[in-house]
C-alpha cells in the first residue's frame, strides 16, 4: 500500500498460530491515514467531526465518477471541470478518476494524479456534495505543508477518500459504500471502498 512520505509503514506480527498455541492472533500497527482511508473533518479541523459523529447516510449514497484522466496531473480549475461535471448532483460522492493507479509502485504515483483547487474545490461544495475521493494520495500535492486545499473540503464538513483504485472500471455514476473503523474520536482511518452499478434492467454487475 501507498505509504505518505513521513509516515511509518505498517507492521504485522505474529503473536500466536494454531500449530503452537491452538489459536492464531496477530498485531496489526499502523498508522490511520495509510492506504485507502477516510480523512474526517476532525483530522485538521478544531472541533470538526470525528468518524464515529459521521451518519451512515454520508456513507453510503450515490456517487458521481469525473473522469479528469485527459488533464495534466496537478491541480484543475473550475473552467476545466465543471463540463466534466454536469451529471454531480447534491448529496454525491464524487471520485476524481485521474487514471493514476498506472502509476501504482512507483515515484510518479506520488506526482501523478489531478484534484479540485481552491474554486473548483468550492464549487463543488456548493452543489452539496457530501464528499470527495481521489485515485492518489491527498488532495493537496504531497509537498505541502499548510494543506489549504483539505482545509477546503474538512472546513466545509466534507469527507475525503484517498488512494482509490479501479476507477476506470465504473461508470459515470454507482452506488458507493465507503466503510471505515468506527472508532470513537476517530480523525480519519483505514477503509473499504465498493462501489456498485447496475445493468439496464436493474440487475448488479459490479
């Protein structure tokens, strides 16, 4: 898994197995923002929401897939955007599919996906969106240090996604599940990400 520079990587050892001890059982380290997690309001907002405050409505909901993939990597302007999306209605996710799970493993990964700035950003707020989910490893480019652009997206109590993938799979809206920890005071933590369309006769196909 992507490992945000600064950040310790995850450990995991093995504390029992069946063979020695009848039982298997392992310790699990890491840190909650690595990987495919949620950023809460909590995680740079004083007093914002923690993950345990969050409905299960903003969970679980319709999701909206803006295919930037033909703009450079970096951040995108509202011009740029807004015609890519039209179909963003109040209430969904919207998962920026930059195509940089191509980058997977490597340096580019961390230099090579597209998000919202600062206008756009608010823009999309302004539709009542409930959240935002990117195919890379924040919404700021790595090397920030101030972080204005989360301070756009928890400051307005919306949720953020990081190190999607298959975004390239799914069509231009699904159904979207996003299932993190519940733990209490939570500002952030690792999730499962699934999202679910459906055929032209109401059938599910992914």
């Amino acid at each position: 898994m992507p490992v945000y520079p600064g950040i310790a990587a995850p450990s995991f050892t093995e504390l029992a197995t069946v063979a020695a001890d009848g039982y298997a059982m392992t310790e699990h380290r890491l840190w909650n923002h690595t990987g495919t997690h949620i950023d809460a309001p909590a995680h740079q907002i004083l007093g914002g929401a923690t993950l345990d405050e969050i409905e299960l409505d903003r969970l679980v909901g319709p999701a909206a897939v803006v295919d930037v993939s033909r703009l450079p990597p970096g951040p995108i302007g509202w011009a740029e955007l807004e015609p890519l999306a039209r179909h963003v209605t109040a209430g969904d996710w919207v998962l920026v599919y930059s195509d940089n799970g191509r980058n997977w493993g490597s340096d580019a990964y961390w230099t090579g996906w597209s998000y919202p700035d600062a206008d756009a950003a608010r823009a999309l707020i302004d539709r009542g969106i409930s959240g935002v989910g990117f195919d890379g490893p924040s919404p700021d480019p790595v090397d920030s240090t101030e972080f204005p652009l989360h301070r756009v997206w928890l400051g307005a109590g919306r949720l953020i996604l990081e190190n999607l993938t298959n975004l390239d799979l799914l069509p231009s809206r699904v159904d979207l599940v996003v299932a993190p920890m519940k733990v209490r005071g939570a500002n952030g933590g690792p999730t499962r990400v699934f999202a679910l369309s459906y055929d032209g006769e109401g059938g599910r196909n992914g």
